[in-house]
C-alpha cells in the first residue's frame, strides 16, 4: 500500500508539471494571440531551459563531483528540478507531435529524456547525476532561443521579442548569437560529453541504467552534432561563396 501510495503521488505530481507547462503556452497564447504556434513553444522551452541550466548547475557542482555527492540521497531540491524537467519534456513532445513537421531527432530527444527522467526519478541517489546530465544538456538552449531574441516588450507581460519574427534575421547580433551557441554546441556535446561517456561506462559508480542513459543522450547528441555541421556547412559556405 505505501508502495502504491508513493507512485501515485509522483504520478499526481507529473501530472501538475505537465499541466503548469500546458497553462504556460496557453497564458502566452493569450498574450501574444497573433503569434505563430513555433513562438510560443519557444518561450516555453527559453524558460525551462534557462531554470533547468542555473538550477541544475548549482545542484551538480561540477567542480566537487566525487563518489560522496554520486551516492547521496536525492534531495528535495534535486527531486522537483526532476518534476520541473518531466513536465516539460512531456508537454513539448505532445507540441511536437501535434505542430512540428522537423527532425525526428528531436522527437527520439525528448522520449529518451523522458525515459531518463522517470529512471533517475526511481532512484534515491541519482540527484547528482541528473542535474549533471540536465546542466549539460540544457546549457546551450537558451542560447538556441536567444538566438531568435531580439527585445523584451515593455507594454505587456515580458515575453521575449523573437528575431526571426520580427526582421531581424540578417542582422549582425543574430549571427553573433547563432555562432556562439553553434560553438557552445559543438565544443559541449562533441568534445566534454565524449569525455564524459568515457568516464561514465568506466565508473563503478554509475549502475547499468545511468549508462545506458548516458549513451542514449550521446547518440542523439551526435546526430544532433552531425545535423548543425550539416547546417553551418550550407548556410555560410553559399555566403562566403556569393560573396
């Protein structure tokens, strides 16, 4: 019975995130009425993604990361910043399904981060690991939604100004932004993440499930690397070329 107990409360609790997010995009439909679908899932997923990086940087504390805080029992912290990423993720996959026509990639993303989440959430401590992982996942996404940021309104609610929508996709702080976060993307998910696998599938630490996370990330971190080189590959060649 209290077995039962505890899975119905985290599955009412996943529940309240999903719908917070649902309310969320609602709330700026609303505001913004004459936005497109794509705009709003973008300042939905700007503010999952920026709480997700500063929380989860603060709880991993990158530079203390050792065997102790590995086995620690997940704290409370630690466990709504679980309830804060399943929430979204969920959502996001339903917008997905229901508006976006892109990568498929983004699609095994968001089901493979859902996997992760629900696994780390069975455990009593995998806080750590999970706000490591979350951290580097995320870092570069509000980079990736700024990159569409041009101004903050001051006449309704703060929802962002997106660059593209509003003309200034040619502009130079457009591919300023773009190319420090194809940068961050590339030196973070190419390089570190490689480096971490390696630690990763080599701890005795870390059991069988977390590895298997950790590779499942990987993978669709490599398609998503080959994805962007593809992209800056065309993009600038043909300016450089027409110029």
């Amino acid at each position: 019975m209290a077995l039962s107990h505890e899975l119905s409360s985290a599955s009412v609790l996943k529940l309240c995130s999903f719908v917070f997010w649902g309310w969320f995009y609602v709330w700026t439909t609303f505001v913004e009425p004459k936005k497109s679908p794509e705009w709003h899932s973008r300042v939905v997923t700007l503010l999952h993604g920026s709480v997700a990086t500063l929380a989860g940087l603060c709880q991993c504390g990158m530079t203390s990361v050792d065997r102790c805080r590995l086995t620690m029992k997940i704290t409370y912290a630690e466990y709504a910043l679980m309830l804060w990423s399943w929430g979204y993720f969920a959502f996001d996959l339903l917008w997905c399904l229901l508006y976006w026509n892109g990568s498929h990639v983004i699609l095994a993303h968001h089901v493979v981060a859902l996997v992760a989440v629900n696994v780390y959430m069975s455990k009593a401590y995998a806080g750590c690991t999970f706000a490591c992982t979350l951290a580097l996942m995320e870092i570069t996404n509000p980079f990736l939604q700024t990159r569409w940021l041009f101004s903050f309104q001051t006449c309704k609610p703060c929802l962002p100004r997106l660059l593209r929508y509003e003309g200034y996709g040619q502009t130079y702080i457009f591919y300023l932004v773009e190319i420090i976060y194809f940068v961050m993307f590339l030196t973070i998910r190419a390089i570190f993440c490689t480096y971490l696998v390696f630690k990763v599938l080599n701890s005795d630490i870390l059991d069988l499930d977390e590895k298997l996370i950790s590779l499942s990330l990987y993978a669709v971190s490599l398609i998503l690397v080959y994805e962007i080189l593809s992209y800056v590959s065309y993009k600038y060649k043909n300016k450089i070329v027409s110029k």
